[in-house]
C-alpha cells in the first residue's frame, strides 16, 4: 500500500518527519526521514516517498519563476549511462511554476519508463531561475537571492520507503499487498509498466533486490 500526505511548510530547513499509521485491526506501523525544504520549492517523485520508480520529478516553486538556459544539470552518481532530461512547464502564466522533468534515451529500466538503480543529483543554478522582477532564486534557503539548489536521490527497485534497502519489514509486505493487482495507481512495482503488478516480471525483479543495500554515494 502506498499513500500521500501533503504539509506546507513556511520556511526552509532540514526535518526530521516522523509518521505513524494504525489500520483497523490496530496493527500499527511507524518510520521516519529527513526532509530537505528550502524556502520557495518542492521537489516530488510520483508515490511520495518511494524510490522503487523514479518515472519523472516535479519541481513546484513558491511564486512564479523564469528558467533561462541551463538552469539545472542533472547527474547520475553511480556508473552507466545519463538519461536525457526534458523539461515541461505545466503551471499557467501568473501562477506559481510547475514543472516536471521526463527522462528518455539511455540510462532507463527496459528502455523506461524509470532511471536504472543509482544514484542522482539534480541542481539547479538559482542565477538562472529568475522571478518577474529579475531577482535569482534562493536556492540554498538562506534569506538572499543566489545559491544553488542540491536534490541528491536514489533510485532501488522494491524501495518503497526510500531507506536505500530493500527488506521485508516495509519492502515486501508493500509489495504483497498489490501483487495480482491491475491499475493504474501501481506505479511503485509495476517494474515494466503493462499495468499490472505479477511474477513474470514485477516478483523477478524485486527478488533479484530482495536483502540488497544501496552503497551511499
């Protein structure tokens, strides 16, 4: 099971959020994670927290922004190929920007539609990320215009809570509770994206990462 919760937060910084989930039976599970805010954006993966399918993230300013040139770099950390990166502007003129960032080409599970496992570092270079009054973002959240912003992420097939590992604590019973499962909400384990979540594909792939860590960069 996956679920999305939303909290705004009115300044940067660095939290440690802790989340505590009760179902009907009284079973109750509990985990945390540090969060990165920078004043002014958020950047998401599709399903929140996972990092089992990396498909797209989506970069969501605080105010309306004009990005000229190279305003960001996207890094793999971890050896093979860089996927090509393609930016779309989703937000409307006059809205705070919305934008989302496609992979192709090399570098992707199958040809796609998810980064390989690794490791990434997206930056984005704030003298290049305008508002309309011409001042640079505040990309390391320290009250001034200027400063880079630093998103490091991963990228394990089967990590549904983004601990780096993939275990039977959180990995597997998320993925027994959708296995058989057809939708299009399955996003987290449909390793080869026909829609549903089985063995011929979707089960090898978790086995074949069952137990694994991913090494920190």
């Amino acid at each position: 099971m996956t679920f999305n919760l939303n909290h705004a937060y009115s300044t940067g910084g660095l939290f440690n959020v802790r989340v505590r989930v009760t179902d009907n039976e009284g079973n109750i599970g509990e985990d945390s994670f540090l969060l990165i805010r920078p004043a002014g954006i958020q950047v998401g993966v599709a399903g929140g927290g996972q990092r089992s399918m990396i498909n797209e993230l989506t970069l969501s300013f605080a105010d309306e922004r004009f990005p000229t040139g190279n305003w960001f770099t996207f890094e793999r950390l971890s050896p093979g190929p860089t996927p090509t990166v393609t930016p779309t502007v989703l937000s409307a003129p006059g809205q705070p920007t919305l934008i989302r960032l496609d992979y192709s080409g090399a570098g992707l599970d199958l040809g796609g539609p998810s980064l390989s496992d690794g490791d990434y570092r997206l930056t984005l270079n704030s003298a290049l990320i305008l508002n309309g009054g011409g001042q640079a973002f505040d990309g390391d959240a320290d009250g001034n215009p200027g400063g880079d912003f630093l998103f490091p992420f991963h990228r394990l097939f089967g990590d549904i809570n983004g601990d780096r590992t993939v275990d039977g604590s959180n990995d597997f019973a998320a993925f027994g509770s959708v296995f058989g499962s057809t939708g299009p909400n399955l996003v987290a384990f449909d390793y080869n994206a026909d829609g549903t979540v089985d063995g011929s594909t979707d089960f090898a792939q978790f086995g074949a990462r069952f137990g694994l860590t991913l090494p920190n960069p």
